[in-house]
C-alpha cells in the first residue's frame, strides 16, 4: 500500500462468496495459515482471537460452499491429536493469496494515478 504526497492511503477487502454466503477471505485465510503453523486448530483460533467453536464452523462452512476437504485431523492419543491442511487447502489459499496480491497491486496502481 502506498502513501500519496499527503498521506492518504487506498484499503480494500476481497472475499469470495457463494450464494450470497461468505466463502473465503482474509480471516479466513488466517485461520487456515495458523493451522497450517501450528497443526492444531485450537491453537490457530486463539493465535486468531476466535473461539475453537467459530474457527469449526467457519472450517465446516468453507468446506461445504467449496466442495472440497481443507482440514486433515488426527485424534488425540498416545502423542495428541493434530489438524493439517489438505493439499488442496494449501492450493487454494496459493491461488487466493496471488488473487489478493494482484489486486491490491491494481488497486495501488490506480489509487496513485488517480491521487
């Protein structure tokens, strides 16, 4: 994000959604990244400042409007239960991140020609 002659800058926030239903977003994409850090989802909703409760249902949610598996998870036990990625999570949160990426490069861009 860049800063014009007089300080201002542009913010923007992209989502996808499905059906009028929020799909995918930057939380959204936090949440997924501290699960993927940490392999736990209770830690990831903490990191994030959710209950482990709304980091489920925003997983179940997500899974169910996106058609695919994002979230593996492992059963406590001997060494505690865990939660990973799918590799089709890591994909799609890729894909969003360049999708994030080239917009906010667009949206810079014609905030400085505009401003």
């Amino acid at each position: 994000m860049h800063k014009s002659h007089n300080d201002i800058e542009i913010k923007s926030k992209l989502w996808i959604e499905s059906d009028g239903e929020p799909v995918f977003g930057r939380g959204r994409r936090f949440l997924l990244n501290a699960i993927d850090k940490y392999g736990s989802i209770n830690q990831a909703a903490k990191e994030i400042n959710i209950s482990y409760r709304k980091a489920w249902s925003y997983i179940k949610a997500m899974e169910e409007r996106l058609g695919i598996k994002l979230i593996e998870r492992q059963i406590g036990g001997k060494n505690g239960g865990g939660a990973s990625l799918t590799p089709e999570a890591r994909e799609f949160v890729r894909r969003y991140e360049m999708l994030e990426d080239g917009i906010r490069e667009y949206v810079d861009e014609r905030f400085n020609k505009i401003f």
